[in-house]
C-alpha cells in the first residue's frame, strides 16, 4: 500500500492556538483526508514544542510552578483545539515525551561521531520570539523582521553544528530534486540564502535547566531547533521519511537548510518535499500573536461553524502565498457558495425526491450531459500539487453546473407534464452528482459531506466511489439546512476581535 506522511510544524506550548496555526493544520488534515480516500497509507502528524526557553517564561507568567503541569494543562487546550476543528491527526508527538528525548540524544551522537559538533564563543542578535540569531544584515530598521522587536546581544559559550560543511550538498541535492522545495519562489529563497554563505550554528544553551540536557555535556541544553526538528522522526519512525512537512515561510531557513543537513549528518533519508506557505495577514499586518493580532479559531467555529471556516480559509488563500483574513468574506463566501449555491442543491433535489417519489431517488441512467462537467483527474491532480483553492474552485464548478442542470431541466415541469422518464432521469442524476461532490468536499469539509449523504440516504465511504449508479440509497430523509444565511451586520456585530489573544508567537 502507498504510504503518505504528511506534517504540520509542532507548534509551540505557550500560548493557545491561533487562526494561523488552524490555517497550516486545515491544509494538511485536507492533504490527509484526500489520501486516505485514496486508499493509501497516511499518517498524520501534528504537536507541540514544549522544550523552549518560552515555555519557562509563559508558565512564570501563568504563575505556574510546575513546568511539567504548565505544559500538560496547555497540551490539553491544544488536542481540545483540534478535536473541536475536526481534524483528524494520527499522532500527537510531544517534545517532553521520553521517547522523544531518548531519539533526540541518539541523533546528536550520530552527528557528533561525524565529527560535525564543536566547542566555541557565539556573540551575536539573538531573537526570542524566534528562538533565533541574526545578523544585522537581517534585520529590519534593526529589529526582528517578524516580531518587531530588539534583538538582544549574546556572548556565551555554545556547541556548534558544522552546517556550513553541507552547503554544497544541500545545493546539489535542491538541483537534483527540483520539487523538494514548494513553490519555486521559495527555493529559489533558500537557494540564493545558502550561496551567500552559511555559518555554523550554535545548538546549545548554557545554565539552562529546562529541555533536553546534551548527553556529551550535562552543563548545556539543547537550543529549541536541534531538539525540536527530529519530532518528525520521534512521531512516525515507521512512516519516515515524510512526503511532506508543511511550514509558513519564516521557518524556511530552519526546515529547508538547518534540517536538510542535520539528516546529512545523521544519516537519514530527507524528507520527499518541504511546502511552504504564506502567512495570513489582518488589515494588511502579518497575523501574529506577538503583534496582539492572533484569532482564535474556535471563536470563529463557534460563530459561524468549523465547515465555514475551513472552507473559507481554504478556498480563499492561494495556498503557498499570504492571504489576508476578513470576517465579512468568510460570510460572503458561506452565504453564496456553501448556503446558496451548495446547500440550496440539496434542498431543492431532496425535496423533490420527497414530493414525487415517496422520499427515494429514482433509478435511471447516467446523463453524458451532466457527468461530463466533473473533472476528477484535474481536481485530484489540483491537490496533489498544493493547488487546494483552485481544487475547491472546480468542485464547486461542477456544483454551479448542477444547479444550472436543474434550472435547465426544470424538474418540476417535467412532473407537471407527467414525463416520468426524464423527470427520473433528472432527480438520479442530480442525487448521483450530490452523493460524488459530497466525497470530493470531504476531505474540506467532513461534516458537511456526511450531512449531505445522511440526507440524500447514502453512507459516505472511505474510498472515493465516484461510478454513477453504483450506491444504493436507504432513502430520503430530509434534515436542516447545510448552512443557514448569515446577515452581514448581524454577523460582524459580535466581532472576531474577541477572539484576539495576545502574547508570544507560536509555532515550530
């Protein structure tokens, strides 16, 4: 069987999670779900990094002493999160776990019996929203270019990883793998940052007592990113290497040049492809909890419905670019295309179903006419490539051409002028159209693909299905409606502004 490995960046523990964690987890629960339907083997994998110097300094300002509880009680709100958003992971892997330190040691030793880890002085710009030295050079008006913020100037004794050793190889290997980095414009970033010349990194801390000590030197713990990238390895060892990491583009660097080399050295196989998307901006500004901008998703869910959010981020953000929020899209899309256009399908065929054949879908064939719209091999060939809005766009192509079919056809004239052949003939078609569209908006929308096959009488799959005629219905049983309207002044009266949550930024 085909495996598929696909992963979210493990998010950090310090605060809640936010609309742009929910954006990066949506995409690959969507990637998930499409390959399961595919009958492959997936494995799903999302988390937290609790091992960060930010976790002490949140826990001091929750006023909890217990680090061991702070994290536990945080893990707790974050699986809640994702239960709550119908995301359907296969592994939670936690940086605090044994497991994970025990693989975390065995991968330094590996690196280090390379001869790739050093003694030395590091001074320089040290970011602590980031976790991340800079240069002045990357600096913007001389602060953090995503927090906003002063760096702080650092000089002590670290270990360092000989990530300049790999730079050739790293570059070499990009060139033989013109599909490792997505989209091209952010190989084309990494490409052009490694031929400016690395540096060897620092991956230690001195005098730190939280994280994972270095089993060479009890005195320093492991910096955030050394510990935290080999969770991809810690939460799947059996479905690595990953066929994708999913990222946001201000962790390029560390996941598509720091992590490509540590493998390197390590000795392991490099992950298939490294995604990168943008970020999700508010009134232009980049979305970030540091910034006091963060959304809570399950404020959103809450008001309007998971099935509308993850619709409306998916559909509306060209996946791999920025994209800025709006509460009054996400209502403009859920009026027109989900209630409108989609849920207003349904009702009209499940009534009539109802009204002129005793609530059962007629028997007939498939109609060349309708079925023709459908194009599965472009939808499947959209996601396979990261294209999920354009996806979504020809899915609800073929929606759009059903409602024109029934409007067309006019059903209930064919009814009125007792033309039973084509009026049957109508009513199985758009019923078959429904019960296919409802397995292609699934992996987007679960819940509503299973309302639609609850009402329409069928049982929704776990592989695509997608012959006409070939699912027998239990019969019509009609339910509410998929997605009531929402008035746009009733809907922004309660803003999205209640779910800002400030504090530190989050995100591996």
């Amino acid at each position: 069987m085909k495996k598929f490995y696909v992963t979210t960046p493990i998010y950090y523990v310090n605060d809640i999670a936010s609309i742009g964690h929910a954006y990066t987890t949506f995409a690959a629960d969507t990637l998930a779900r499409w390959h399961r339907l595919k009958g492959e083997d997936v494995f799903f994998l999302t988390g937290l990094d609790e091992n960060s110097q930010k976790t002490v300094k949140a826990a001091e300002t929750a006023g909890v002493k217990d680090l061991k509880e702070y994290t536990n009680q945080m893990a707790l709100k974050w699986t809640s999160t994702w239960k709550n958003l119908n995301i359907s992971n296969n592994g939670f892997i936690r940086t605090t776990e044994a497991k994970h330190k025990k693989l975390v040691k065995e991968f330094f030793m590996k690196v280090y019996e390379k001869g790739d880890i050093y003694k030395g002085k590091y001074e320089g710009l040290y970011c602590e929203g980031c976790e991340c030295f800079y240069t002045e050079s990357d600096l913007v008006e001389g602060k953090c270019p995503f927090h906003k913020t002063e760096p702080k100037f650092i000089s002590e004794e670290n270990y360092f990883f000989k990530l300049t050793k790999y730079a050739d190889k790293i570059l070499t290997y990009i060139e033989k793998n013109p599909d490792f980095i997505l989209p091209n414009s952010r190989k084309n970033e990494v490409v052009e940052f490694i031929k400016m010349g690395l540096k060897d990194i620092s991956i230690s801390r001195p005098n730190v007592d939280w994280g994972i000590p270095l089993p060479i030197d009890k005195n320093h713990h492991f910096w955030v990113w050394f510990d935290a990238l080999p969770n991809y390895i810690t939460g799947a060892p059996k479905y690595w290497p990953a066929n994708c990491h999913l990222l946001a583009k201000d962790i390029l660097r560390f996941h598509c040049v720091i992590w490509p080399a540590m493998l390197m050295s390590a000795g392991y196989d490099l992950p298939k492809q490294l995604f990168v998307h943008g970020f999700l901006t508010i009134n232009g500004q980049k979305m970030s909890k540091s910034l006091g901008n963060a959304i809570d998703p399950n404020v959103l869910a809450q008001k309007y419905s998971v099935d509308s959010l993850r619709y409306y981020l998916m559909r509306s953000i060209p996946f791999g670019e920025d994209g800025d929020f709006s509460e009054k899209a996400l209502i403009t899309r859920t009026n027109t295309e989900l209630a409108d256009s989609l849920g207003n399908l349904l009702n009209r065929v499940v009534s009539m179903c109802e009204k002129y054949y005793d609530s059962k879908i007629p028997k007939a064939k498939e109609d060349k006419e309708l079925s023709s719209k459908l194009d599965f091999k472009k939808i499947d060939s959209l996601i396979l490539n990261y294209k999920l809005h354009e996806a979504l766009a020809e899915i609800f192509y073929f929606v759009d051409q059903c409602n024109k079919y029934v409007n067309e056809k006019e059903p209930w004239n064919l009814a009125k002028n007792q033309k039973e052949d084509e009026l049957e003939k109508v009513l199985f078609n758009l019923a078959e159209s429904l019960r296919i569209i409802s397995q292609l908006i699934y992996s987007f929308m679960p819940e509503t693909a299973e309302k639609i096959n609850e009402q329409l009488g069928f049982k929704l799959r776990d592989s695509f299905d997608l012959k006409w005629g070939n699912a027998k219905s239990k019969g019509i049983k009609k339910g509410e409606t998929l997605f009531k309207k929402i008035g746009l002044t009733d809907g922004l009266k309660k803003s999205s502004n209640d779910g800002l949550k400030g504090g530190p930024r989050n995100g591996l």
